[in-house]
C-alpha cells in the first residue's frame, strides 16, 4: 500500500507544475522564516564626555553659550555633539588633597579653616566630597560623603610629616574617584615639590586622564624669594591642571579663602559637550580633543578643557 509521501512525490514527478509550485512555496516559506533566525549585531561606541570653561581675555567666565557656538573635533576630525549642557546642577565629586609636609607645615591650621568654609559654601545635597592628607604616604582621612561634619573632622585630623608625595596622591586620588559617575574633581593644595620618588609625573597626568579627573592646583609658595622655592614643582602644579582641563591658582594672590572661591565660581559655570566619535582614527591609544568657537577669533576666548583621553588599558606595572 503506497503512503501519503511516496504519493506526493509520485505526483510532483507526473505534474511538473505541481513542483514548480512547491519550490515558489518553499521560498516564500523561507523568506518569512530567514529574518528571525538572523542575529543582530551590536557595536558599543563610546560618549566622551568633556567638560569646558570659557573665558574672556580679562579672566571674566563667558556664560550663556549655546551648542552652536561650539565646534568639536577628535585627532583633528569633526565630531558632532550629541550632548549639550550647563553644569551648575550636576553632582559633583571632589576630592580634597592637602599637602601636610614639613615645606607647608606652618599653613595647616590656616589651610584647614579655608577648607570647611569651602566644603560648607560647595557642596550641595547631590555632591560629595573626600579628604587626603600626603606627605611620607598618603592618608584618607574622610571617604566620599555629603556630611559636613565627617569632612569637618577629618579636617581636624591633618599631620605633618616629611616627605611628599605629591604624584602619588593624584594617581591614588583619581583611581578612587575614576570609579565614579559624574564630574570629577581633584583640588590640590601644595607647593608642588614632589620628595617621596614613587609615582612619577608621567603617572600622575595618565592616571587623571584615564579616570577623567579635572585637577585644580592651589599652590602654596612657603618662601618668596625664587631662590627657596621649588619652580619645578610649581611648574608640575600647573601642568597637571592645564592638561586636564582644571586651573591653577598661587595661594598668595588673595589667601585660600580666595583661591578656594575661584575654584567654586569655575565648576558653577562649566559646559558638557558629549559626542560619539566618529571616523575614528585607528591605531591610537591616546585620542586627542578639540574645542573651538568658530564665530569668534582665536584670542577672543580662553576655553579649558582636558587634552584628550585613553582608550586602551593602562600598561602592568604603570
């Protein structure tokens, strides 16, 4: 007795346009059936956030900018912003690393007591702060938090020793606020003279790149006569603040309660610019970035912002 299938094919053989008919039906079956079964593929592109101030040539913050006003590029490559925004609302993160070496022993009270005022006038109810003391090493005396009165006592804590560390300090201080999300900002208050010969500077500016920490340098000259100063380490203070699009400021134009305002008054009036980069030039570690308004001329605005950022991971033993 012949079965249903060796009936069908008996049938296809004896009426070619039956199987043409079922291969037209096998395709369109196909056609439904091959979209579900493709797999989608995902490319996770990155948004490199940057966080710019603007100036005029007095020093005067230039506010009010819109996104058109800015022109971005990676690696000299046009970039479009994805993200536009005026910072005075973000969370903040700050750290707060003080130098309590024998060079600036003499200031601690005095650094302390600007300290609090600045704690106390900053931080609002979405920021938080940290404190580390150097000098042989480095100490966290008070981790990240929004109580005035942790930050007030460990304020209290400082001590002096001998040496310092100061680029250890910056590589500890952005590992730790690399982890996390927001704006990050590290203040260092020091005369900039590294003695401790662990970190080295190198380290210090790739670490603060890498964790996308904005450094600020309040500089505290002990000695007035260039002569005991250490111009070097001033020097170090400096660069570490315009490399990652931070500023640096000397203590002694105005005392710390000043430098401290200033510091506050820059990270209220900071722009975000976010962009996914595109037409991205391979090959590289280190993507360099550009921040420009087109509309006006060159020395027309002073605009700050980091130098660029790390895509690959940091290197053993860095």
């Amino acid at each position: 007795m012949m079965s249903k299938a060796s009936g069908l094919f008996q049938a296809l053989k004896a009426f070619p346009f039956l199987r043409r008919a079922a291969v037209c039906c096998l395709f369109a079956l196909a056609t439904h059936v091959l979209p579900a079964q493709e797999t989608t593929l995902r490319v996770d592109v990155r948004l490199v956030n940057v966080f710019v101030n603007v100036t005029d040539p007095t020093g005067a913050i230039v506010g009010g900018l819109t996104r058109e006003d800015f022109a971005l590029a990676e690696d000299g490559r046009p970039q479009q912003i994805a993200v536009f925004e005026r910072q005075s609302e973000l969370p903040l993160n700050l750290t707060l690393a003080i130098d309590t070496s024998g060079s600036v022993h003499k200031d601690l009270v005095d650094e302390a007591d600007a300290a609090k005022k600045f704690a106390h006038a900053l931080l609002r109810s979405q920021d938080q702060m940290s404190l580390i003391q150097f000098a042989t090493d480095v100490r966290e005396l008070t981790p990240f938090t929004n109580k005035l009165s942790q930050i007030d006592r460990g304020l209290g804590q400082l001590r002096s020793d001998f040496a310092t560390a100061l680029y250890d300090a910056v590589v500890l201080g952005s590992e730790r606020l690399g982890k996390i999300q927001g704006r990050k900002v590290l203040v260092l208050i020091s005369d900039g003279g590294d003695t401790a010969h662990g970190s080295t500077y190198a380290q210090a500016v790739e670490q603060a790149l890498r964790s996308e920490v904005m450094i600020y340098s309040l500089i505290d000259v002990p000695i007035a006569a260039s002569a005991g100063r250490d111009i070097g380490g001033e020097h170090a203070l400096i660069t570490l603040a315009e490399q990652t699009g931070g500023k640096s400021f000397y203590v002694s134009d105005g005392g710390l309660d000043k430098a401290f305002s200033k510091v506050s008054d820059d990270l209220r009036t900071q722009y975000l610019l976010g962009y996914y980069p595109h037409n991205q030039e391979r090959g590289r570690t280190f993507h360099r970035i550009q921040v420009t308004i087109p509309r006006a001329a060159p020395e027309a605005f002073n605009i700050r912002y980091r130098t660029g950022y790390y895509m690959d991971s940091p290197a053993k033993g860095n």
